[in-house]
C-alpha cells in the first residue's frame, strides 16, 4: 500500500519445492539414485491433481512473468506454483 504509489509490486511465488533443486536432488539422490529429473517430479508429485512437482525452470518462468511488464497490473498476489500440491481458495 505505501509503495504502490511509487510503482512497487510485490507478489509472492507459492512453491511446494522443486525436484531439481541442488539440496533437494542432493537428498532424494541418496534414496533414489541418479533418476532423471522429470521422474523425481512426477515422485513428487504423485498427489497433486497434475501428478508432478514444479522444476526450477517453470519456477523461475512464473518469476521472470511476474518482474515483466506483463504482470504491470499484478500486486499483492500469490501466485500458486504447486502443481496443485496446495489449492487456493
């Protein structure tokens, strides 16, 4: 409210982690060996209404969206990018 005034957005990214993530795959790697990355998403993600877990990249695409000009409109959002592990209501 104060900053909005001057042009300031701030909006949250709502992640339930990524797979690929260096301390996550260090982790799963001791449990689950050298499975692919998109395996360990889906492992991940087994419960979420898309059957995966977000990668960094789409994670980091939701981010570079929302620092872009077309998000110009967007303040005081959360933005889900859970793949449906938590649902907003």
């Amino acid at each position: 409210m104060e900053l909005g005034l001057y042009g300031v957005r701030a909006n949250v990214i709502r992640s339930a982690g990524s797979p690929d993530a260096r301390g996550v795959r260090a982790a799963i790697g001791v449990h689950a060996g050298d499975a692919p990355p998109e395996q360990l998403a889906r492992e991940f993600g087994r419960d979420t209404p898309l059957r995966r877990a977000a990668l960094l990249t789409e994670v980091a695409d939701v981010a570079a969206m929302l620092a872009s000009d077309r998000a110009s409109a967007m303040t005081a959002a959360l933005v889900n990018v859970t793949c449906g592990a938590y649902i907003d209501v």
